[in-house]
C-alpha cells in the first residue's frame, strides 16, 4: 500500500536561517507528488506538484524537488509568515491524494 | 470566486447522533472529495462524488456516507458518532476529467462528547 513518511515532524528555525523539509514515499508507480501548506484552523493551501524524478519547482522562498524516493521542500531565508504545516501527499489511483502526518515549521523573528 | 464553502465550521454532538457537514465547490468544479484530519495528522480520504455517484471510497465504515446534488455541492453524512469521530472535516473540489490540483475548503470541526 501507498504510503507518505514526512520528517521531521517538527522544527523550529530562526528567521533567515533555510532548511529543508522531507517526504519520503513508497508507491507503485508515481503518478504525481503534491506539496501543501496548512495554516491552524484552515484548510491544506496547494503550492506544488512534481511529477517525474529531477523535477524542480519554486515560489518564493520555497522549493521543492523530486527524487525517485523521496521529496525536499527547501525553504530558504524563511520569514515568521512561512510558520505553518507542510503536508506531502501521493496522488493514488485516478483522484485521492495518500498524505502524509505533516511538518509543523515555526519561524522565529 | 469564490472558493470551496463549508458549513457549519464547528459542530458538537453526543456519541450515537447522526450529522450532516455541507459542502459547495468552487465555480466550475464538478468534483468533490471529503477528508477526515485528525488532530496533528494529515488528512485521510473518505470518498470522492462526480456526477452524484461515489466515485472512489477510503477505508471508512458504513456509518459514513454522502450525496452529490446537481448543482454540485455535497453533503457527508456519519451515524451513531463515536468519540473517534471527532476530527477536521475538509471538503476539496476539483474538475472531473485528468487529475487537476485539490482546492479545500477551511473545514468543519466535529466534536464528539
């Protein structure tokens, strides 16, 4: 079965200081990987999807990129704005997205 | 535009009641997907609606069910609540042909006493 393992689950950084985030996946043929971002209260925000390893995706201070196991959500010089829940998650069959638990970053000024 | 609406945002209910959480996708979607999140946990797929017909279905119990109307919006549907029902219900839409990104609404939170 599918399956979407993010690490750390949390972390705390200091603003300006970058990072990267992971998502490691298990599946039986990529069909696409999605980045979402979840502020308390809201619902998952979508930022990216990649689809085929080597590809690489950017908005703002984010990036992310695709291997043939795993995806990083590189944040760089982030600001106390970027503090929120990154969820990754494997498209699975035709329509439902597999999330995995999440990264809850908080940026400190 | 607007976007995905959900109603109501915050519901409490007593083990063994039956709820009903609504949902209205954004303009021009056809598509719509309901998700459980648990506290600090990512969303779990409950079952997809297209063309008023369940689409595609997750590892839920019977107790769980929905409707697609024809103009689209939808409603879920979970009798004789336990205490692990309560959750973050997200409604997403989507159109209905090859696989477009998920837009979600803000969500309805159930508690369950």
């Amino acid at each position: 079965e599918d399956q979407v393992t993010q690490s750390p689950e949390a972390l705390r950084l200091q603003e300006g200081e970058s990072s990267s985030l992971n998502c490691s996946y298990t599946v039986s043929g990529l069909r696409g990987l999605f980045w979402y971002r979840q502020d308390p209260g809201k619902g998952p925000e979508f930022l990216f999807t990649l689809y085929s390893a080597g590809e690489e995706k950017e908005k703002e201070r984010l990036k992310a990129t695709l291997t043939k196991k795993e995806s990083f959500l590189h944040i760089t010089a982030p600001k106390p704005e970027d503090s929120a829940t990154y969820l990754c998650a494997v498209l699975q069959g035709a329509q439902k997205l597999v999330f995995g638990q999440g990264t809850r970053l908080t940026i400190n000024p | 535009d607007a976007g995905v609406t959900q109603s109501p945002t915050h519901l409490i209910k007593t083990r063994g009641q039956q709820v009903t959480l609504r949902c209205s996708p954004k303009s021009g979607h056809d598509t719509v997907s309901w998700y459980q999140q648990a506290l600090g946990q990512g969303p779990q797929f409950i079952f997809q609606y297209y063309e008023e017909e369940e689409r595609q279905r997750g590892n839920f119990p019977d107790r769980f069910s929905g409707h697609q109307f024809p103009n689209y919006s939808s409603e879920l549907n979970v009798n004789a609540l336990l205490l692990g029902d309560s959750a973050l219900y997200l409604c997403a839409s989507t159109l209905g042909g090859p696989y477009e990104k998920l837009f979600f609404g803000s969500g309805t939170q159930l508690s369950v006493l």
